[in-house]
C-alpha cells in the first residue's frame, strides 16, 4: 500500500479567480498562497524561467496593484491551457 503524498506546501492556498498581466500575455490565478501561485495561461514557460506579472485588487481601501517576481516550478498541460505553478520570489503592492 502507498503512504499518502505529503503537501509540502508551508502556507496555506486560497481559491482564486484573478486576472493577472504577464506584460505580453495574459493568465488567470487559480490559487493563490503567502509563497506561490497556480495559474492558467495560453503562453507555454520553461520551468525555472523567471517571471513578472501585476494583479489588480479591489481592496476596502481602494483599488491597489500586487507586482511580483516568480519563478515556475512545474507545468501541467489542461486541454488548450496550461496550468503553471510558481513560486513567489518578490511581492510588493501599490497604490493604483
């Protein structure tokens, strides 16, 4: 009988449904975590190529912008999209 497959994810993961701009592309966050994120995209990435993307947020506050730095950790192909996780390098939010 196989042990079951332990999560070594150290934070804890949040449904999501955000749209997030890669610059030259676009993708959609499905999950979101303090140290990573998985997310569909139409644009193929290598695993451990380095990337940057924005997401606007509608906050109490007002709206604000999360800038980050991230590097993709694995791929999985899903129909016509790809699901990617990244783990996340820098993170920073900004007043829009």
């Amino acid at each position: 009988m196989n042990a079951p497959r332990q999560d070594r994810r150290g934070h804890e993961r949040v449904p999501a449904g955000l749209a997030m701009n890669l610059g030259t592309a676009s993708a959609i966050a499905r999950n979101v975590s303090a140290s990573g994120m998985y997310f569909e995209a139409d644009t193929p990435y290598a695993i451990g190529t380095e990337i940057r993307f924005s997401v606007d947020l509608e906050t109490p506050g007002g709206k604000r912008v999360l800038k980050c730095r991230g590097e993709i950790v694995w791929l999985k192909p899903q129909g016509g999209k790809i699901g990617i996780a990244m783990k996340i390098l820098e993170s920073s939010v900004e007043a829009d």
